[in-house]
C-alpha cells in the first residue's frame, strides 16, 4: 500500500497490526484528560511563560521522560538473573508508555496551538502523524486534496471528521509498519547483556523524542503569541 493507490479500497490492519493500533487508541484515551495538566506542568516555574517558552518546556520534558523510561526499562530488563520472558514483558508495558508520553506531547502541543483535540479522529491524525514525522505531510496532503505548510492547523484544524478517518486508515498501516519495526528493533536491544541494554534504550527512544519533536514543530509551526 502506497500513497499513489488511494482511490483504492485501504485494507484494515490486522493480527499484530490491529494490537499496536489498539494500543494507540488507548494511549489516546488515557492521555487526553492529561493535557491540561501536562500544559501547566511545563508553565510552573514561570506562570508568565507565553507560548513558545511553554512549547520549549513541553519539549525538554518529553525528550527527558522518554529517553528515562527506555534506560530503565533497558538496564532492569538485561540485568543478571532476569529471563527473556520477563524482559520481554517489560519491554512491552514500556512501549505503552512510550506511546502514552508521545500521545501526552503531541496534544499538548496542539493545545498550545489552539488546534481542537475534542474529536478522537483529530487526535489519532495529530498523535500518528507527528510520530510518523517526515512522511505524514505528504499522506495528509494526498487523502485531504488539499497543500500547504504546518497540516496540524491547515488541514486537522478544518477538515470534516470523514476526511480523517480516511486520513486515517492510511496513517495507521504506515503507523504500524513503522511502530511495529521500529520497537522490534529496540526490543532486541534492550534484552543484551546488562549495561549495553540501558544505554540502546534509553538512546533509541531520545532519538524517536528527537524526531517527534522536529515533527511537531513543521506540523504546526511557529507558536502563537498568545
């Protein structure tokens, strides 16, 4: 499935590709209620803090949360006496909690945006497609028939609910695709012998943090002013 067969039926995920979406979809319901207090989390040192300062805090405390969260999970699932299985277990409780930090991050930056987040389509198109980073732009522009910069507040600010689920579908087999290959990956890395496994983890995910956060800035671009 590419981009230029979209007049095409788009073919539902299965198995293992229906889990990860469905793991999505349940970052999404946890993380919504938490955007508001993620938001003032980032304003507590500075309760004057305008947009973009807020933006920046929202930023250092993802790219920190999650490149903790696969340290830790990667030096306790490769230490001594831990089993494959149990690491394994870990590994995938931590790929939740990846989602739900990536899920948190994205829509409180489009909090900040003034992007709507009250629809669950808008919010499976901003979380997949900042994840998604450089390849989203052109699957959005392509499903919506509509071009221009920052697809957060051109096109999922103002594009009918339809318009994404369609968007939607599309994103989600590349979501999974990427996701599924990408924490496999990872995975593998984190059960190595102890030490190494902390420093894979928690090294992967501050580069995924890095992408999603470059992501999020040309979804959106600069920050309002107020």
């Amino acid at each position: 499935m590419t981009i230029d067969t979209l007049a095409e039926p788009v073919p539902e995920p299965a198995g293992r590709g229906q889990r990860v979406l469905d793991l999505l979809d349940k970052a999404i319901d946890v993380q919504s209620s938490r955007v508001r207090k993620n938001i003032a989390r980032a304003r507590q040192r500075n309760p004057d803090a305008d947009p973009a300062q807020v933006i920046r805090n929202l930023e250092r405390m993802y790219v920190s949360a999650l490149t903790g969260a696969g340290a830790a999970v990667g030096a306790t699932a490769a230490a001594p006496g831990v089993g494959t299985g149990v690491a394994l277990a870990l590994t995938a409780g931590e790929t939740l909690s990846s989602l739900e930090l990536s899920t948190r991050f994205a829509l409180s930056v489009a909090k900040v945006h003034g992007v709507s987040i009250d629809e669950i389509e808008r919010r499976r198109t901003i979380v997949m497609g900042i994840m998604l980073g450089r390849s989203s732009p052109e699957i959005i522009h392509k499903v919506a028939e509509r071009t221009g910069q920052h697809w957060a507040r051109q096109i999922v600010a103002k594009v009918p609910a339809e318009t994404l689920r369609q968007i939607n579908k599309v994103l989600g087999l590349h979501f999974v695709t990427k996701y599924g290959t990408k924490q496999g990956i990872i995975v593998l890395g984190r059960v190595t012998p102890f030490g190494v496994g902390a420093v894979i983890g928690g090294g992967a995910n501050a580069a995924m943090a890095a992408l999603a956060v470059k992501a999020s800035r040309r979804a959106f671009g600069e920050p309002p002013e107020a």
